[in-house]
C-alpha cells in the first residue's frame, strides 16, 4: 500500500497499484481500532473496482467486531444522510470522486457525519493501516445487515424545495456515468417534468473519460444537447454526485461562484434564523460576498476542500456554504454538502418567481466577470506563488488559502490542490477587457517561470 494515497480530505490512488483490496482491510480495521464504533454504515461507487473493495472493508470491519449496514451503490451524500438520519457511528464509502476510472479510495466520517481528514484521525489511520507490525483482529459480535435508504433520502432532499406546483418542463441531466440521473429522476418522478439524458446509465469504466463536469469536453456536450433538445434548464454532477454544476436555458454553463451566490440569495430570502452565517471560499469572492451582504447575511471564509469548510460551518453554525468548485454545504442536511439540493433549490425559486435561470442571474452576474479555474504542472510551485506575491506586492494581501492578491478593479487567488499534482489560478476582475488583459498577463508569467 502507498502511503501517498492519504490525501488532505480522503484516502485515494490508482488500483491496484497503490491501493488494493489487503490496503483497504487494514484501513478499515484501524478505522475500527481508534474510532471504536458500535455500527456503522458501508456504500460504493459505480466504479469497477469498487465491489471488491467494499468487500474488503465489510471483512475487517466484521472482523473487528463491528455491524455493517450495507447501503449499496450511493452518492457520496447519501453516506452522510445514512450516518446522521439512522444516528450510526460513523460511515466509509468506497469512491475517488471525480477522479479517472483506475483510480478508487475511501471516504470517511465518524457520528453526525463530521469528517475525518488530515486535521481529524486520518493521520492515526495512516500510521495504524502503515504499521509494518500491523496485526490483524479477528474477534466476535461483528455482522452483516442492509438499509434501503433511498425513500428517506428522497425525503430529505425534496424538503429544501417546493416541488407540489412545478411547472412542466424540460430538463437535461447529465450524471457522467455515476448515479446521479438515476437519483435525480426518482426524486422529481411525481412531477411533470421531462427529463433529457446524458451518461445516465451507470458505467464504472467511464468511457467518455474522467467523469468530471470540469472538464472541458463534458461541458461541451451539455452545452451541445441543451441547444439541440430546447431544455429549459441543465443539470451536472461529477461521478459520486457531491458536487452539482448548473447550465442555462441558452446552454451556457455558470461558474460555481455564480450559482453559490444564488444559493445565497435565495437562502437568504427564505431565512428566518438569527444566525445568517454563510462560508465561502477564497477562489472567487467578490460575487459571493457582496450578494450575501446585501442579503443581511455574514460572510465568513474557509480554506478549500469539503472537510475543512465543514468544520468551519460547524464552529460557526453557519446555515450554509458554498464553494466556487461546485460544493455546497446546508446546515440542515448536517452541515454537509450534497449534490441534489442545490438542483432542488433552484427549481423550487424559478418556478415561484416564474423566470429563467438567466433572469434570475442577471443581477448577481452583471457587475462580476471570472476566468474560470485554469490550472497548470509545474514542479516549482512554491518558488511561483513566491514570485507572484513579489510582484505583485502592492496589493491587498490574503493568506487564507494560497495566495489572494486584491486591488480594487481585480483580484486573483492561486493555490496548490489539494487533491491533484496542480498549480490553480482563479482570477476575477471589474470588466471584461480587464479579465482578459490580467489573464493574459498572470498565465504568460506562469507559464514563463515553470520553465525556469
């Protein structure tokens, strides 16, 4: 087993070279060795390896004593609904997100689906699943039961909108081979709605590739279908479905920072707590924020990644949070994020408002122009962000994630990921013409100094 595979937020690497089914038995049994649980919830992903390796994980949770509710194939939101709605101890599902077919890994969360990661228990997992001395356990009381859990899930979801008058409509949904389409069609199947597919039957080869809404030939397709079927509306999900991407009546995709100012908006608007608190993260802020202010909401940053910003949501009780890469976090579905509702949300505000998701936009977009994440393989990235703070000197400085450097017609953040072997650039600015010309110059400085 690779030690690498223990990322920031969750374990994963290529299978089986760096992770296999005699890896995933050993973390499964330090799961169990620090985390002591009485019950706890078990699901995979569609991929191909993925059956074998919740095999893996059953046998040592079952053999450290542990009862395994087998929740089968799920999105990843679906284990935190199963860990906090049937009050279980924890939770693992098998799953590398958005990550290419050969690659799998694990997700975990302990009580109330809190995240485990590299500030929480991870690196104690790590050392007990690494230890060359590892000794494995084989005691009684561990068993084997099941949990239907889509009908109470489905619940949960259609309880952030208002879906008993939805309008007939036309809706494209593309699930990227995972089981997002499938998900979504049971949660919407009383409505009039007509749904036009895109990669909704589950495939765990992927054969269009990675399955990532980000990546740009997926996004073309959707656009592409949107315009060629007259869908009122468009639907994205990565392959475990945790994070949603939204497109247009006119086929254009919206960028997260958009959609998360919506949310915030529409939240907002709806909120009758005291505590208006909402987390945002620090790639693209000036949309997010000045549309949650407006709102009569607090505006509090996070550090990137869905473990982080939950725990950030959690010390602040914040009822929501949205994040630029297309997470977004609710309070009321235990401070975790989710792929559906934002879909669910949405639908629910145009149909009462009787508008288009252009119209609705419109305000939030005008004033606010962002180039997108562009993302760059450079070994050096320390000495480039070094450079950028440098020259750019003069300006407003933020170290929360990265570096973001303000001034007051542009901005750009840039970061090292957290979950690949990249350097990510985010840069907004107050025009258009301005977006370009800093594009221009912040990509050709990148670009010039990897080669150094």
């Amino acid at each position: 087993m690779n030690q690498g595979i223990f990322k920031t937020y969750d374990i994963r690497g290529v299978y089986p070279r760096d992770i296999d089914e005699k890896g995933v038995f050993k973390i499964a049994q330090a799961f169990a060795r620090l985390l002591q649980p009485k019950k706890i919830a078990l699901g995979r992903d569609v991929r191909v390896s993925s059956e074998a390796l919740w095999e893996a994980a059953k046998n040592g949770l079952i053999a450290s004593g542990v009862e395994v509710v087998d929740i089968g194939r799920i999105s990843t939101d679906m284990l935190y609904f199963a860990v906090s709605h049937y009050n279980l101890d924890g939770g693992m599902t098998i799953t590398a997100s958005h990550n290419p077919r050969e690659y799998n890994g694990i997700k975990l969360v302990t009580k109330n689906s809190a995240p485990i990661f590299e500030g929480y228990m991870l690196p104690e997992i790590k050392s007990v699943a690494m230890d060359e001395d590892f000794e494995e356990m084989n005691v009684t009381g561990g068993k084997l039961s099941s949990e239907d859990l889509f009908f109470d899930y489905a619940e949960k979801v259609r309880s952030f909108g208002n879906l008993e008058n939805l309008k007939s409509q036309k809706i494209l949904i593309n699930a990227n081979f995972g089981l997002a389409g499938q998900v979504f069609k049971k949660i919407l199947e009383d409505c009039p709605v007509e749904f036009v597919e895109l990669n909704c039957e589950p495939d765990g080869t992927f054969p269009k590739g990675r399955p990532d809404p980000l990546v740009p030939e997926n996004r073309e397709e959707t656009k592409e279908k949107i315009k060629e079927s007259g869908a009122q509306i468009g639907f994205a999900w990565d392959a475990d479905a945790d994070r949603c991407f939204v497109y247009n009546e006119k086929g254009e995709d919206i960028e997260g920072c958009f959609m998360g100012a919506l949310l915030a908006k529409i939240m907002l608007e709806k909120s009758t707590d005291d505590n208006k608190t909402v987390v945002y993260d620090p790639r693209i802020v000036w949309t997010v924020t000045e549309t949650i202010k407006n709102g009569g909401g607090i505006a509090i940053p996070s550090k990137v990644g869905h473990a982080v910003i939950k725990s950030k949501m959690r010390e602040v009780n914040a009822f929501l949070a949205v994040e630029s890469s297309g997470h977004y976090y609710f309070r009321d579905y235990y401070f975790c994020d989710n792929g559906m509702i934002p879909a669910i949300i949405i639908l629910s505000y145009l149909n009462e408002k009787n508008i288009t998701l252009s119209e609705a936009l419109a305000p939030i977009m005008e004033n606010y122009f962002v180039s997108g994440e562009i993302n760059f393989e450079a070994e050096n990235k320390d000495e480039i962000i070094n450079k950028l703070q440098e020259k750019y000197s003069d300006g407003k400085f933020e170290e929360i994630d990265g570096i973001s450097i303000e001034y007051s017609s542009f901005r750009f953040n840039v970061r090292k990921s957290n979950t690949e072997p990249l350097l990510r650039l985010n840069i907004e600015a107050r025009s258009q013409e301005l977006l370009d010309e800093k594009k221009a110059e912040l990509v050709g400085l990148i670009e010039e100094w990897k080669k150094n």
